[in-house]
C-alpha cells in the first residue's frame, strides 16, 4: 500500500514526501484508515512504530480548515511528548497550513487562554491542563471530532486516568476516539469500554523502531554514500543533540 492509495490531499503527501516517509509504516496502514472512516480504535504498539502519523495524517485530512474552534484534541503523559507530537503535526500538515496548540502544566494559563481564543485545529495537552481549560471554559469542546489518547498505560501510571475521565464527559460524545498503549491493564480496557464506541484493536508485533531501522542500514551502505545518508537522516530526525560515531 502507498499513502497515495490512501486518497489523501495532494498537499498531506507533499509533505509526507519532503519527510522522506516514502510508504506506510504497519501501524500507519492499520489505523490511518479506521480514523479516516471513523471508526474507533485500540493500538496496541510501541513509540517508534511511527504510530504519532498514524493518528496525525488522517485527523489532518480531515480537518475543516476555516473552522476557529479545535477540532481535535490529543491527550498525552507529558510536556516532551505534547511538543513532539506537535511538531509531526506541523510538518505534515504544513502545506494544509494548521494550527496547532501545545497546552500543559508548568506555563501561565492565561497565554494559553489567549492562544485558545485564536483559530486552532488541534489541540495537543496534559490531562490536567486541559481539564482546567474546559472547567473555566477557556476550550470550547464543542466542535471536537476527533480525540486521541497516546501512551494510555503512561497516563495510568502517572495518575491521569480519574482526569482523563473527567475531559471525556465533557467533550462531545460524537467524536471518534483513538487510544494508543503499548500495554492494555485492566484500567486502560475499562476506560476504552466507558468511551470507545466498537473499537477496532490494532496490534503492532513488536518490531525494530524506525532508528534501529537506519541503524541496521547503515551497515549496508557504501562508504561514499555515507555523508549523504546521514545527512538525510539528521535532516528527519532533528536530533537536539546526538553523538556520531566513526572508526577513526
Ligand atoms: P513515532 O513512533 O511516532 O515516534 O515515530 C518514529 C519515527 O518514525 C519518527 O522519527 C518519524 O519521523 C518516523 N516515521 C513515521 N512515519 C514514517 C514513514 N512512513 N516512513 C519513514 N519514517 C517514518
């Protein structure tokens, strides 16, 4: 299968192209099209399955872009993880020109509410942050369509799942869920019973991550075509730091 096979916008595989992302990952084949019918959905799969694309392509083909108020929201453990999962989103849908918002603890609430007054599509935040904006009505959940759960099991862990349950009785019980946990406890099966509507479950067999991936690549490659491909996988990864090493 190919993203083209997909049907999606020119503009979403233009992006995915400048990325280098040439086909679906497994996971990306799976649930890209459960979230593009609407259909719920349980993943069971690992960080660097490619799984944060797998929810962003189709939420992005979806959105109304001339809509003000969110459309989506992703829930998720920690700050780290909201701006990362913010930044796939800005570059796929870069040409589709998104707005995307980061919300979570530790920063002044009210830049955040100026920020959720402007026009924005999806909203990527912590549990606790999000709840305050919709107890002080600083969210407007009423056009939410699509809400993704990522690294469920971690929320549990952390103490978020009383909080999460809290946001779901406030957002609009239409909207198609998709959660994400590389375990399933008993606590995470009896969240997606209370608000996953006939979900499909999707598992991704453990699998080597897309860096251990070029690593193993590397090994096949020549040496003059070395430069290039590093270069190629900088450029895809934008490590903040990382350490290269070489024979001499
Ligand atoms: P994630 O599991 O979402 O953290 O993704 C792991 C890595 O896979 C990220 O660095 C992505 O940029 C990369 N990635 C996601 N989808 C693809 C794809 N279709 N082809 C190649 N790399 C991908």
């Amino acid at each position: 299968m190919t993203f083209e096979q997909m049907n999606l916008d020119k503009n979403i595989i233009q992006a995915l192209h400048t990325l280098g992302y040439e086909k679906p990952l497994p996971v990306q084949e799976k649930v890209i099209p459960n979230i593009l019918s609407g259909t719920d959905c349980i993943v069971k799969s690992r960080t660097g399955s490619g799984k944060t694309a797998s929810f962003a392509i189709p939420i992005i083909q979806n959105l109304e872009i001339d809509e003000r108020s969110p459309q989506a929201l992703v829930l998720t453990p920690t700050r780290e993880l909201a701006l990362q999962i913010q930044q796939d989103f800005d570059r796929i849908g870069t040409f589709k020109k998104i707005k995307t918002l980061p919300i979570f603890g530790k920063q002044p609430f009210k830049f955040q509410k100026e920020d959720l007054k402007q026009r924005c599509h999806v909203v990527i935040g912590t549990p606790g942050r999000v709840l305050d904006h919709l107890q002080q009505e600083t969210l407007d959940p009423s056009k939410i369509k699509y809400v993704v759960l990522d690294e469920a099991d971690e929320m549990l862990n952390m103490g978020f799942i009383e909080t999460v349950q809290k946001i779901f009785f406030r957002l609009p019980k239409n909207a198609s869920v998709c959660m994400f946990s590389a375990t399933l406890p008993q606590e995470i099966q009896e969240l997606a019973h209370d608000f996953l509507k006939q979900a499909e479950v999707v598992e991704i067999e453990s699998q080597t991550s897309v860096s251990e991936q070029m690593h193993h690549y590397a090994y096949r490659l020549k040496e003059h075509e070395k430069p290039q491909a590093l270069l190629k996988l900088l450029c895809r990864e934008l490590p903040e730091s990382c350490i290269i090493f070489a024979k001499t």
